[in-house]
C-alpha cells in the first residue's frame, strides 16, 4: 500500500531522546541521560493497599467510562493541594502534563502562530506543538529564567509563552522571586499568555521555590501539573489548571483525544492522597535527589577539575546542565561516552533555534551515587581525549 502521509507527519521524527533512551538499554551502560524518576521513589506499598480499596469500594465505577473532566474527588484534591485558590471546576485531569501540552497546541495554534519558548526548552512541548505547524520563538534566557525584555519584544501576535519556571528541564534552573514578578506583569501588560509547566516543582532540596506564575494571575495563565515526580510516571496522570474562558475548548480537546484519563488511576491516585500522604513521600524524594545531585556535582567538580567546564547546581528537580570546554560537540561526544558505558543527552535537540554544540544534559536520579562517581570519571575521560585530538 502506498500511504500517502500528511504534511505534519512528514515533519515528526522520532524523538532523539527515545532513540538515546534505546541506546542506554544495553547492559553495561550507567544512563544519565533519560528523565526517568528514581524506581527507589515509587510507593508500591501504598498502591497495592489503594488499588485493593479501590476495588472493594468503587470497583465498578473504576472500570467504567467517566467524566471527561476527570474524577470529581481528585479534581477536588488537586485544587486544595496548589498554592492559590483554585475553583476544582477549572481542574482538567489529563493523561499526564503531555497531554496537557499537546491540548494547548491544539486549542491555540494554528499553522505558522507565533509560540514563543525558553532558551533551551523542554523538547517534549516542542513536539507536542510540532503537528500544529506552529512558529516557535526563542526568547534569550539567562540562569534566572527568561529576559523579560526579550519576550516584550517578541510579544507580538504570539499565541502564549511556555515557561519552566522551577527546576527547569533541560537547565535545571529555577525563576527568582524577582523575575517572576517582572514576567507576570510584563506578560499581563503585553496580552501575552502563559502556559506554565511545573512538573518538578515538589522536588525542592532546601526551601520551596517562589509562588507559581499563574498564581500572580490566574486569568492570563494555564498550569500543567503531574503525579509523574511525586507518585509514578507510569500512572499516566497530569493536570492542568484553566482559566474559564478558555476551560470548555480544552475540555472537548480532551473528549477528542481520549475520552478521559482511566478511571481506575484517578481513583487509585485519590485514594493514595487522601489523609496526605504527599506531605509524608514527597520529602522522602527530596532528600533522596539533593544526595545524588550533591553527588553529581562534587563528582563534576572533581573529575572535571582544570577543564573549563560551567554548570549551576540545581535547587532541586532532575537535572543538571553542563557547559563544556571549547571545541567540544556533544552529538559527537555521546558515542565515545556509550563505548566507555556512560550516557548523557546532547543539549542541541532542546533549543528551538540554534543549539549550543557544547551543551548536555546529565540526570541525577536514576543512577545511584556510585554508579554516578563512574559515569561522570568516564566522561570526563572522553571529554580530555577529545581535547587532546
Ligand atoms: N513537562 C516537562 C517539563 C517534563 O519534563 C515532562 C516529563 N519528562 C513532562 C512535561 C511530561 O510529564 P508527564 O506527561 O509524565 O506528566
């Protein structure tokens, strides 16, 4: 049969990082390179108490159709847990925060509209937006998040700006206090929409970061939020916060979509919250990522020593972002690293425009803190070779 494609799908190509994640399958090889949260962190025991309960209970309705907008007791759950005030009828449950990037692109993109992303960016949304056809813009970012002067003069006509404001993936990086202000106001002032990623946010190492941008003003901004990083990825559960004007469009996004996220995880999901159990696993999490980040960071410091290599220790999250020397290409340098039995993602894929060729990203959370000491002496190996040649 000869399929004749659609113009968007000639335009997908598999995600690097799934045809990295491949790569690192192979035994033998310590990856620091998926976003896989730690299986340490998983609470298994409380699952297998819920989904018992669950079943005992509410068996039937587990298993039945639901409500597109999700399970009326967890959308409750979700507004009570998030720092603003928060209407539960405003609470979309999506298949993970995924799809809550994938309905955004498909309510307010068209082909060629202007979307305006961070520099990097979390490559996830760039697909996500990708079958739109849309326009993404790069807005120049430094360590505090994005410039606001560059997204005023990048405002124009643009559909939303997409921003990462705690523990950033790829970068790790954290928005101040100040730079929030200044972005809420400024976005509010040039008409621009927010859409606001905060999967990591629950994973602090010290102090919470500071109040999320759609708490500033909840009329100009969407929240995507996600059970990914504090319960199980594999749970498939998001959530997104909508203002109400825009709240029934993503609704019958969603209906198109799938229907509604399964019925059984939200209940389980419900169930596993209830009496907060959150407050009690989600610190157990923290302290878990802050050893293998201090970790990471003293192995860098170590066996990077002499080479000019720059990275910014994270405040939390997953991910640490790695600048190095000089006439180092990434893209080039991940084989060499695969053969010695360490993985990492190149930076390049991340940003929306021109790649840095000597950026990477390194997780700390899947690898244990040995096996982090080995990965990071191996790379540091390949990286003085490479220099050498
Ligand atoms: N946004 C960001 C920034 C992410 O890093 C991820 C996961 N890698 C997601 C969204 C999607 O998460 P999930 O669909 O599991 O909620």
């Amino acid at each position: 049969m000869n399929w004749k494609l659609a113009a968007r799908a000639e335009k997908m190509n598999p995600s690097v990082l799934r045809e990295i994640l491949k790569v690192t399958e192979r035994p033998g090889i310590i990856s620091l390179a998926g976003g896989l949260p730690s299986p340490k962190a998983f609470p298994i025991n409380a699952f297998a108490e819920a989904c018992a309960e669950v079943l005992h209970k509410d068996g039937q309705a587990a298993l039945q159709y639901g409500a597109s907008e999700g399970y009326t007791p967890l959308r409750e759950a979700v507004a009570a847990m998030l720092p603003w005030p928060v209407d539960p009828a405003q609470v979309l449950i999506t298949t993970g925060s995924q799809q809550g990037l994938d309905l955004v692109a498909k309510v307010l993109l068209d082909p060629g509209s202007r979307v305006l992303v961070e520099t990097p960016t979390y490559l996830g949304a760039l697909q996500a937006f990708s079958p739109m056809e849309p326009e993404p813009v790069s807005v120049a970012s430094d360590n505090e998040g994005v410039v606001v002067d560059d997204m005023v003069a990048k405002a124009q006509d643009a559909r939303f700006i997409y921003l990462l404001p705690n523990f950033q993936n790829p970068t790790g990086r954290t928005m101040t206090e100040e730079r929030r202000a200044a972005v809420s106001a400024a976005a509010a002032k040039a008409g621009l929409p927010i859409v606001e990623d905060n999967p990591y946010g629950e994973l602090w190492f010290d102090s919470a970061p500071a109040l999320p941008l759609t708490a500033r003003n909840p009329d100009g901004c969407i929240y995507l939020g996600s059970f990914s990083k504090v319960l199980a990825p594999g749970l498939r559960l998001g959530f997104m916060v909508a203002p109400k004007a825009i709240f029934p469009k993503l609704l019958q996004a969603k209906q198109a979509a799938d229907l509604h996220s399964p019925s059984f995880n939200q209940r389980m999901v419900h169930e596993v919250m209830k009496d907060g159990f959150l407050s009690r696993h989600v610190p157990t999490i923290r302290a878990l990522y802050k050893r293998q980040c201090e970790a990471m960071v003293a192995a860098l410091q170590r066996e990077m020593k002499g080479l000019s290599v720059e990275f910014v220790k994270p405040a939390g999250g997953m991910f640490l972002w790695v600048r190095l020397p000089e006439g180092i290409d990434t893209v080039a340098l991940l084989p060499k690293a695969v053969e010695r039995g360490v993985a990492f993602v190149p930076g390049a894929p991340f940003y929306a425009g021109q790649g840095d060729p000597r950026t990477l990203r390194l997780s700390f959370v899947t690898a244990s803190v040995d096996e982090i000491d080995t990965a990071i002496a191996a790379l540091a190996e390949v990286v003085r070779e490479q220099l050498a040649h």
